[in-house]
C-alpha cells in the first residue's frame, strides 16, 4: 500500500490551489453575499480541463482519473464550495451519466460541450415529494412514439437556471415502479420547460438552485438515455460517483477551515501567549487533524475502489458519511477557535461552516448514506 501521492496528481493538486488562490479568493465574500458565480470563472475552470476531469479527451475531456478529480475537489472546495458543487454536478452526474450510459449520437452532441465547460449540465432527481424517497417519482414521461411527454415538478437543482443540458429523470411506467423509470436529455429552451426562481439559500449561495416546471414537454425518443427503464439504476449508479465528489468536497471545506483555525491559533494571543498554548484549543487542532485525515482516506479509497474497477457504492457512501459530518463539526470548531471574529464574514469559517451543512444533505442525507451502507455489509 502507497499513500503517496504521484508527481503528476502533485501537479494537478497545485494547478487547482493556484487557480482557487488566486480565481476563486478574490470575490468570494460578495459571490455569497449576491448570490452570483460569474461565466467568466466556469469558463475559466473548463480552460483547465477541471469540467471534465475524466471525460475521455476524445469528447473533449482531460482524461485524468477519480483521484485526480477528488484532489481537484478538494482543492477548489477549501476556497469555494458553490463553485466545487457545479464542478461536481457536472463531472461526476451529468459527464459521468451521458459517457457511461449515453449513445455515441448523445455524446459527441451533449458531452463534448460540457466536458469542455461550454456549457454546463443539471441532474434532476428530486422532487417535491421524492427527495430521499426517490423512487416515488411524480413526473412522468409518456411515449407518444417518436417523442415522450414530460409533466411534473422537480426542485432544488443544482445549476438549474444557468445550465443548457438537464438530465431528468421520469415514471415512464407507474405498474412497474423504479423499473419503469427513464432519463432523459432536455434543453433549456424547449417549449413547455420552465425555470422558477433562485433559492434564497444558507450556504453555497453561490450555486443556483431553482425549481423547474415541465408541461407537456416534447422530448425526442432519441433523448432517453439507456435502455427503456433503466434510468433508477442509472440514477443510482451516477450517485454513487457522485457522492465520491461530494465526499472531497467535504473533506475541502473542512481542511480549508483547519488551515485558517491553525493559522489564527498561531497568531490570536490571549492571556499573554498564542491561543495555540492553550491546551483546549491546541486538542481542539489534533482532532481536526485525525479526523480530515481518516475523512481523506475514506475518499481516497473510494476514488481507488472507482479507479480500479472494483464496485463503490458502499465506499463512496462511507466517503460521504463520514467526511460530511467531519465538515460540520470543523468547520463548527474553527469559529469557535476564531472566537467573535469567527462570527463575521471577513475570516470566511463562517461561510464555510454554512456551506458544509449541506454536505450532510444533498446527493443522499447522512441517514440515506447509513441505508446503502448497512444494507450492503447486511447482504455480505
Ligand atoms: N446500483 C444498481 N441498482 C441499484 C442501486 C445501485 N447502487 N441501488 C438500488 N438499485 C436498484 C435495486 O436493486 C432495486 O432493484 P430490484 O427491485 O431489481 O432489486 C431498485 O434499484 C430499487 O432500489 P431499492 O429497493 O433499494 O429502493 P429504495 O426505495 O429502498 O431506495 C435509496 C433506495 C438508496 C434510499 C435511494 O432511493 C436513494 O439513494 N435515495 C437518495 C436520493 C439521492 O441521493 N438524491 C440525490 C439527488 S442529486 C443531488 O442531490 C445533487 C446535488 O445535490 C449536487
Ligand atoms: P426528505 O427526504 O424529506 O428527508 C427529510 C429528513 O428525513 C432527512 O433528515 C432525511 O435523512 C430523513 N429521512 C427520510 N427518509 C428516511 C429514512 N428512510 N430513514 C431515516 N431517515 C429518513 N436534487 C437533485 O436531484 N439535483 C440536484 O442538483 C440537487 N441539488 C441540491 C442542492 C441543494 C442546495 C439542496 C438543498 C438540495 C439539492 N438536491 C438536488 C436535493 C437533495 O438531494 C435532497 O434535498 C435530499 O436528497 C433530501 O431530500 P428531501 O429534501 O426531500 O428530504
């Protein structure tokens, strides 16, 4: 076993810092203040190949493995969770989805693009009354021959007013429940498709989540993805890659809040010495330090378990489970090391204890993540 790192995941490690130091630093206060991520930076991101991590190049990819994607993620997240969620939802949802499952016809129209960041693709799963229950699907799809009629509701999705490409899942047939569920590609602008407004959101405010409407949507037939009522287990194996994102994108936020609690602990005097002395705080450092380190290998293994071709659906719900409330209580612990200063903006734990919160949520709730996990040791 090598924990080590190799010289070229090195050098992608330090491509995606400079680029967050020096793109994502600067702006990140008011980006979450307004509630905006400008083009500018998602293509900037695309220019370095980070919106198709492990697209193969022949789709206009950069055709690097899950580590490399998760050190990028984690990287990108220390700084700035709303733009690491986008990079996510793209890479690992929407790319991963339409070149594992897509037709070549699908890939060389949608997943060139998008792996090339020029443009940027939503997944949607969720519904009104299907979040964790997602096989409950209201939405349907019905097959009128050579196209389908989509009707329903999805909401909070991530990236839903500045994508173009939406992947949507639908009931195509209710009798036969996540059997008779499909995925299809829609794009924005397609007559009876409809973008609610931006959510007013805790954290990654950055990212717009928005509801979407669909009425009497004419998909063409040649838009479903896979075969028919494939698109449960399509879903459920995209997530899986999902949540390996997600997972790196907790373990960024919580190692981006211990570098600044270290850092202020250093400087920060209290009764006549650095705070760091304190033996209160300086514990308060070593478990951070265990426990983003353990995070880190979860994720770590779980990108492996992807790479070699091993199945992950346990390891990546144990990669988020764990780095997710590791994130949490961190990012918790470095305010509180921050004492008052870690309760305004300008020292950025605040943000990113906000952020972390919803690491715990999306792409399966911790309590979901227990479910896949305890089912699959239970079926061992
Ligand atoms: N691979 C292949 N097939 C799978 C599978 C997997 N990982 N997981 C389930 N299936 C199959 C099952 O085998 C079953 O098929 P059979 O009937 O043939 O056995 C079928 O799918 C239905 O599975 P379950 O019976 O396990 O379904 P369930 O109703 O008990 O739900 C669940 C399972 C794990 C709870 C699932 O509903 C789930 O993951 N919920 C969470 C949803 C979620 O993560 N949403 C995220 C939305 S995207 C997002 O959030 C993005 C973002 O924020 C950025
Ligand atoms: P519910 O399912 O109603 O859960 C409520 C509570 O009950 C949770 O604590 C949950 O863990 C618990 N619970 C539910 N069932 C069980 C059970 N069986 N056992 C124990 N506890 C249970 N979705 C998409 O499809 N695409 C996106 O891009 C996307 N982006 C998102 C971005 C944001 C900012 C947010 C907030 C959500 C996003 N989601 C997205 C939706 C997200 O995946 C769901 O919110 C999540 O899966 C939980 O579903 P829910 O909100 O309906 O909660």
């Amino acid at each position: 076993m090598d924990f080590r790192l190799s010289e070229e995941h090195i050098m992608i490690k330090n491509a995606a810092r400079e680029f967050a130091q020096t793109e994502l630093l600067p702006g990140v206060i008011e980006r979450d203040n307004k509630q905006e991520f400008p083009d500018e930076l998602v293509k900037k991101m695309g220019e370095l190949g980070f919106m198709g991590v492990m697209v193969n190049p022949k789709y206009g990819g950069s055709g690097m493995d899950t580590i490399s994607y998760v050190l990028i993620m984690e990287e990108l997240s220390k700084i700035d969770a709303s733009a690491s969620v986008m990079v996510s939802v793209n890479n690992s949802l929407v790319c991963y989805g339409l070149e594992a499952y897509g037709t070549e016809a699908q890939k060389e129209k949608y997943l060139t693009r998008l792996a090339k960041g020029e443009c940027i693709g939503a997944f949607c799963l969720s519904e009104p009354e299907a979040g964790s229950d997602a096989t409950s699907q209201k939405t349907t799809a019905i097959d009128k021959g050579d196209y389908y009629l989509l009707n329903g509701t999805k909401n909070w999705i991530t990236n839903g007013g500045s994508a173009e490409i939406y992947l949507v899942i639908a009931q195509t047939d209710r009798d036969k429940g996540s059997h008779g569920i499909n995925v299809f590609i829609v794009e924005k602008g397609m007559k009876g498709f409809d973008i609610g407004p931006k959510e007013d959101k805790l954290g990654i405010r950055g990212s717009d989540t928005h509801t979407l409407q669909f009425n009497d949507v004419r998909v063409p037939k040649e838009n479903r993805i896979g075969a028919n009522g494939s698109g449960f287990r399509f879903a459920m194996k995209t997530l899986s890659g999902g949540r390996i994102g997600i997972a790196a994108q907790a373990l960024g936020i919580a190692q981006g809040a211990y570098e600044l609690a270290l850092k202020y602990s250093k400087e920060r005097k209290a009764f006549g010495t650095e705070i760091a002395n304190h033996q209160a705080i300086a514990f308060k450092l070593a478990d951070m330090y265990t426990e983003i380190e353990a995070a880190r290998l979860l994720v770590m293994k779980a990108a492996n378990d992807k790479d070699s071709g091993n199945n992950y659906d346990r390891s990546s719900a144990m990669a988020k489970l764990y780095a997710s409330e590791v994130a949490m209580k961190h990012t918790v612990e470095a305010v509180q090391i921050h004492g008052g200063n870690g309760f305004v903006k300008e020292y950025h734990v605040e943000r990113l204890m906000r952020d972390a919160k919803i690491t715990q949520i999306y792409e399966g709730t911790s309590e979901i993540q227990k479910i896949v996990i305890s089912r699959s040791i239970l079926r061992d």
